[in-house]
C-alpha cells in the first residue's frame, strides 16, 4: 500500500491523524471545518503540553470526551473560529 492509502485507512471517518515527524493530517467536510479542527488541534496540543509542565493532565472520560464532541462539534462554532482568524488578517 501506498503512503496515501495507509493514511487515509487510519484515518477512516475521523478528523485527524498525526504522521511521525511529519505533522497532522485534518479533514473535515468543507475548508472552514477543516481549518477549525487544525485550529483546535494545534490549540489542545499546546494546552496538553503545558499540563504536562505541571503534572499528570486529567484525562477525559469517554463519556466526557463525548458530551464536548457534541457540545463542539457545530457548523456554527466553526464558523466563528473561521471568522476570528480571518479577522486576524485584515
């Protein structure tokens, strides 16, 4: 198998994969989804490494982890982050 289909296998239906010393790979369903999770990502990476500076982070349950998907996961909080960052450039 090529590179492309051993990503695209691992990354089946979810948004992201991190390749060794290669970055992220984000998908989403349109450009402003796609853009907010690599947002957030980048955003929950930094946070998690900073816990890290001072201890053991907590770690989200599985039904905690569901309730933020859920909670985040809106077209219209994507837009807003889209939004913010587009400010940024003008």
């Amino acid at each position: 198998k090529s590179m492309g289909e051993k990503l695209a296998a691992i990354l089946g239906r979810g948004p992201a994969v991190l390749l060794k010393a290669h970055g992220a790979v984000i998908a989403g369903a349109d450009i402003v989804e796609a853009f907010t999770l690599a947002a957030y990502l980048e955003e929950n990476a930094y946070r998690q490494y900073m816990a890290m500076q001072i201890g053991e982070p907590y770690v989200f349950s599985e039904a905690e982890q569901q309730a933020c998907r859920e909670k985040l996961w809106s077209p219209s909080l994507f837009k807003k982050t889209w939004d913010h960052y587009y400010s940024k450039l003008l």
